[in-house]
C-alpha cells in the first residue's frame, strides 16, 4: 500500500507509514476496499490538503537545563593502532635528567674535606704514649757526639782579630800615658787629671770585655792587661787626691812601682803574639 501523505509504500500491517510516520487507518480501509473491487488506490480529494505533525527526532528535541552532557570514552576504532589488539599499558614518564654540578662547586667540597682532613691530623690526639724518664741509678747508653770544632782557618781568623783588639787597647794606653807625662810636667791641674781617669775606666771596661780564646796564653795576657790598667787607675786617684798640685816622688813611688812591674808583665805575654801576627812591640815605659 502507498502512504497518503508522502506517496511511499508501506506495510499494509502498520498502523502508521514506516517513512513519514503518518497514520495509516483510512488508507489501509481504502486500498483494502480497493483491492477487493480490482480497482486502482483512491486518490485523495481534491482541495482537501492536510498536514500531519510529525513528532521531533531524539537529537532536534531542545535542551533543558536539567539535561547533563557525559563523555564517552572513545571508541576501540577510534584509538591509534590495534582496536582489538592489547590494551595498552601505562608507562611511567622517564625520570629527568640531573643537571652535573658546576666545577666551582667541586672544588669548593673538595677544599673544605682537605681542611678538615688537615685539622683532625693537627689536633688530633696522638695514641703514642711518652717515653719514661731514666730512673735515678741506672746507667745510660748514650754516646756523646763530639760537636765539631773550628777549622785552622777559623781559628787563625778568630785570633788575629783577638789580637788586634788588644793592641788597639794598648795604643790607647800609650796615648794616655804621653798625655799625663805633660799634664804632670805643667803642675797636675785638676780637671785635665780627672780626664786621664776617665779614659783609664773606659780602657779598663774595653779590656775586661776582651775575647782571647783564639790566642796562646790568652787568659792570661787578659789578666795582665787588666791589672796594670787597674794599678793605672789607682796611680791616678792619688794624683787627683794631691791636684791641684803633684805628689811628691815619695808618695807615689809605690804605685808607680807596682804599675810599671804589672806593665812589664803585660808586655812578656803580648810582645811574642804581636810579632806572630805582625803587630806592634810594646815597651813598659811608654803604657
């Protein structure tokens, strides 16, 4: 049968048309009464148009607000690869790279371990206990390492300049002694006596300063030296205790003897050493 409103053909069983959804009643009534006279389908009247109001389709149908929208999932099709292959796993991400520290960061570490390792060497406290002292009583083996002497060369230095120290003493002497000679000639003034004194005190202290290892008889030229500068010195305290004015040669016989025996024995010990290293003789008389 054919539907009245769209003309397509339907199933004579279906209450409406299968394409327009238009009811099917009269139409069926009317091809069932036309197909038991042998005539054709009825046509519809002419002027009498009518309009049947389909219902709307699901998805033409307007939203409300209490209408919710819910995401699929996608379709096995619609995934990359395999639809009906494995389902796919999930992987971790690939952990991150670590940045490598910068060389100036090294070598700070580097630098601060040293100074610790240095300091715990430093203060660190020694296991080692100390070595106990030797008892009273008991005899050490211990060998005594000779300490090295002066060589010939040093020694012969040492010595000359020993040498030329005391000479240097002895001149000044002399030179004194030539100056109180006229000091005494013009009548013992006070003030130029007293400057013999003095200069007689300070070859004194030059004297017991000396140094006179280095040279034979050392010592003991040392000790003559500094006894007759001391019998000088005593000469010349009587003549400041007479000044102004001079002591008669009775007064003073005795210290000037003393004085010139201390000289002569001053001059037995330096006589054979200044000749050995070339310096001047010396004569009692004239110290």
């Amino acid at each position: 049968m054919q539907c009245p409103v769209c003309g397509s053909d339907t199933a004579s069983a279906s209450p409406r048309c299968i394409r327009c959804n238009a009811p099917l009643g009269d139409a069926t009534a009317r091809d069932d009464a036309t197909v038991r006279d042998g005539a054709g389908p009825v046509p519809p009247p002419e002027g009498d148009d009518r309009t049947t109001r389909l219902s709307p389709e699901p998805w033409d149908a307007p939203h409300t607000e209490d209408e919710q929208t819910t995401r699929l999932s996608p379709e096995p099709w619609e995934q990359p690869g395999d639809p009906w292959g494995p389902p796919q796993i999930w992987q971790p991400p690939p952990p991150r790279r670590q940045r490598r520290a910068t060389p100036w960061v090294a070598i700070a570490v580097g630098g601060w371990i040293l100074a610790v390792a240095a300091l715990a060497i430093v203060f660190w406290p020694s296991d080692e206990e100390p070595a106990p002292e030797p008892t009273a009583g008991v005899a050490q083996n211990t060998t005594a390492v000779p300490t090295p002497g002066p060589t010939t060369a040093e020694t012969t230095g040492s010595a000359q300049q020993q040498a030329a120290q005391i000479d240097a003493v002895l001149g000044d002497m002399a030179a004194t002694r030539g100056e109180l000679g006229g000091i005494v000639a013009a009548g013992c003034d006070r003030d130029a006596l007293q400057r013999i004194r003095d200069s007689r005190q300070e070859q004194l202290d030059r004297a017991e300063a000396l140094e006179v290892d280095a040279l034979p008889d050392g010592e003991a030229l040392k000790n003559a030296l500094t006894s007759a500068l001391r019998i000088s010195l005593e000469s010349n305290d009587l003549y400041l205790s007479h000044a102004p004015g001079c002591p008669s040669e009775s007064a003073a016989e005795d210290v000037n003897s003393r004085a010139t025996q201390a000289k002569t024995e001053l001059v037995g010990y330096w006589n054979p050493i200044a000749a050995q290293y070339g310096l001047s003789p010396r004569d009692p008389s004239t110290i």
